[in-house]
C-alpha cells in the first residue's frame, strides 16, 4: 500500500474533512478556520428550501392574528411551541405574554437576542391571502417577520450547539409600541449574565439584502405628556370675568416652541409637538379648562430630562401668569418614558462585521440618527448592545410603504437574512469571548 504525501491528501480532501483536521491539528488557526466554515454553514441553513418555507409560514401565521400590547397570548403559544418543536427550553411568562428561551451550554458567556411581537390597532388595507383576520389590529410594523427571524435563528443555533462556546439568550418580548414591554421584561431577570444584547428591526427605506446602523446615538428618547389647564368660564362677551384657559394653553404652546429654539442647543437636536388642543363645546361661551398633549423628543439623556423638567415648568408658569392652574401628566406609570437609544461602538463593530459575513460590504449602510424610538432603549441602559435596521423595500412585492401604514408590507425574502444575522451575531459573539 502507497501512501499519499500530506498536502496531496490534505488537498485531494473535501472542505469540511479539511475543516475538521485543521481543527484538531492547527489550534492557532482554529478560530478563523471555525469562523468561515461556521458561517457557511449558518447560511446554508437559512437559505435551505424548508427553512425559507418554514419561516414564512410562521410569518404569515403570526400576520393573521395581530395582537396589541401585553395581549400577545397566542403569538406567545405559537413560539413556544416551535421552541418545544426545536427542544428549546424556555420561560413563559414573563412579563404577561414574553418568553425567555436560552440555547448553548447555560454557562457564560451570555449574549441576548430580542425580537417584539405585538402588533398595531391599524385596520389592514392590504389584499392578500394572509391579511389580518382581526378587525382594527395589524402588524404594520413588522414585529411578525422580527419573531419569525428569530425563530429561524433558534433553529440555526440548535443545529449548531455542540459547538457553541456559552449561551445564547432569546427574548420575545411583548408591548414594544406602548413603551412599556422591554422594562417589565427586565424586572422578569431576561438580562441575568447577559453580556451584550442585539435586536433587528425592518426598515422600508432600505432594499432587501441591505442593513443599516451606526455607533453612539441612534434613535431618539421619546415621551408624551398631557396638561389640563383649569381656569373660570364666563360668557364670551364678558371675558374680564374670565380666567381663560384656552389663552393660558395658547401661551403655553408657543411658549414650549422657544424651548426648542431659544434653550436647546442647535447642534443637539429636540423636538417638542403639541398635537392634541381640546376645549369649549360653543362659540359663546369661555370654557372652564382646556386640555393639551403632545410629545417630546432628544438624543441625548441629560438633555431629554431636561426637555421633560421643563415642560413642566413652562406650562405650569403659564397658567399661573393668566390666573390658572394646571395639572400635568407624562404618563410614566403606564406608557414609560423611552431613553435614547444609544448603540454601544464594539456591540455595533460586531454586529457590522458579521453582517458583511451574510450580506457583503456593498450592502452596508450608516444609518442616519433619526427622531422615531424603540424600546429596545431600556437593555441598552443596562447592558451594551446596539439595534440593526434590515431592509424590506421591494417594489416588485410592493413593500414601499413606512411602518405604522395600513398599507405596509414585508418583503418576506427578509426573513432567512435576518435569522442568518441574528445566528451569526451570537455565534461569533461566543467565539470571540471564551
């Protein structure tokens, strides 16, 4: 018997048969070896035919009955029961209807993935076969093809963990679009261990196959407010007997605009809209109060909670300038305060490198900071993380339309793109913190 040189032999073999003596014979090249030929393999998975099928399937089933906030229960049964499918252990409930799912050896380190799941009181406009079966309740924000690319990154990292070098935690949180689902699922323990934490969103200004981010301040911090403005009618031909709450709001709206263009700085962008102005019921007569709301808007902590402080102050001098009282709400209780999301610079280096691994360098993009808020916000102030936009715009399935649209559409070729990163960002992440 002949035997063959070893480089004949090593280059003779099939890659994966490579792949794996490299492995046990080359350790200092073991990590990047592992790195291309796990994310070929994560890919592979994806992209597979019954992976693709699957992913819809479970995208449409979740289209079909929208649920709003904190209502999540049977978009809650259907993960958990394609986690119990895979044999992925999970804890439900947190936070009322949110799963917590961990997949890897239960040993650190952790690294968390998050997907919401409630869906928007929209009344669907769109015609197709799967359109919503709920009256007044739609998934016009794309948290069905979020639970269904993290789904699909479950199954991938399932199929990957023997090999996974820590734990990957899954959260399918509720009530994204209240503001209130990523804190409560926090007070539920989701971050115990975790290290850093990665969410996806769908974007309809960016094509299919394309994603976008960027370091430091990425969305804005958000809160609503509302203000009751409490003065004495009188008959309108006799305004002195009045205490007029309707001037007192008026004041008390152009004055909120020169917080904007007198207070804050020009560089560091706010925004404050009045867009609620409620009061009186006839043309002649002055009301007793007046009611109004809006919201506020900054990208920089210390500078929203100064916008909020004074808010107060301004609406509350007002009224007392034009003999009234107020009363102010921010409705912290039950819709909270949204801090700015603040993407951490190594989470978001990490989370570029390994979309250039599924998508390429050319699909890339630095997203600009923008004045929209996501609850995601919340793990961002515990731990570091940061939120990738994935594109959807496709003009051909007709998905053009902006989130919070009756009309919006996923392009659903998103999907195994979306797990694939998902997948890629926590394998790697365990890699490269062993």
């Amino acid at each position: 018997m002949t035997l063959k040189p070893w480089p004949t032999i090593l280059f003779s073999m099939k890659p994966f048969h490579l792949y794996l003596i490299l492995c046990l014979t080359v350790p200092a090249t073991n990590a990047l070896v592992q790195d291309l030929s796990i994310k070929d393999e994560i890919v592979r998975i994806a992209n597979h035919p019954k992976t693709v099928n699957w992913l819809k399937k479970v995208r449409r089933e979740i289209h079909e009955y929208p649920e709003l906030a904190f209502e999540e229960f049977r978009t809650s049964a259907l993960i958990r029961r394609e986690l119990d499918e895979m044999g992925i252990e999970y804890r439900w409930p947190v936070a009322e209807t949110g799963v917590i799912a961990k997949v890897g050896t239960g040993l650190s380190p952790f690294v968390a993935l998050r997907a919401d799941m409630d869906a928007l009181p929209i009344q669907e406009m769109v015609e197709w076969e799967h359109k919503s079966k709920t009256d007044g309740k739609m998934h016009a924000c794309g948290h069905d093809a979020h639970v269904s690319m993290l789904l699909g990154a479950a199954r991938i990292l399932k199929n990957l963990q023997d090999s996974l070098r820590g734990t990957v935690v899954l959260i399918f949180q509720p009530a994204e679009e209240r503001g209130g689902g990523a804190a409560r699922m926090i007070q539920g323990g989701v971050l115990e261990n975790v290290e850093a934490i990665f969410s996806i969103h769908t974007a309809y200004l960016y094509p299919t196959g394309t994603v976008a981010s960027r370091p430091g301040e990425f969305l804005a911090g958000c809160g609503v407010f509302k203000a009751q403005i409490n003065g004495r009618g009188s008959d309108a031909a006799i305004p002195q007997r009045s205490f007029d709450p309707i001037l007192a709001a008026s004041a008390s709206i152009i004055s909120l605009q020169n917080l904007i263009s007198r207070e804050a700085d020009p560089l560091d962008s706010q925004v404050i809209s009045v867009s609620k102005f409620h009061s009186g019921s006839t043309y002649d007569v002055i009301p007793d109060s007046a009611t109004i709301g809006g919201t506020f808007r900054a990208f920089r902590k210390k500078s929203f909670s100064i916008l909020k402080r004074r808010i107060g102050e301004v609406i509350e001098g007002q009224a007392a300038v034009h003999r009234c009282s107020s009363k102010l709400d921010f409705f912290e209780e039950e819709c909270a305060l949204i801090p700015p999301t603040i993407n951490d610079e190594r989470i978001y280096n990490h989370a570029h490198k390994v979309s250039v691994e599924i998508v390429g360098e050319k699909n890339i993009h630095l997203a600009p900071a923008v004045m929209g808020s996501e609850d995601f916000a919340f793990y961002l102030d515990q731990v570091p993380g940061t939120l990738l936009l994935i594109g959807v715009r496709n003009e051909t399935v007709g998905s053009v339309h902006p989130q919070h649209s009756p009309y919006f559409t996923v392009d659903e070729d998103v999907l195994p793109i979306g797990a694939a990163i998902h997948a890629n960002f926590a394998y790697s992440y365990l890699i490269n913190h062993t």
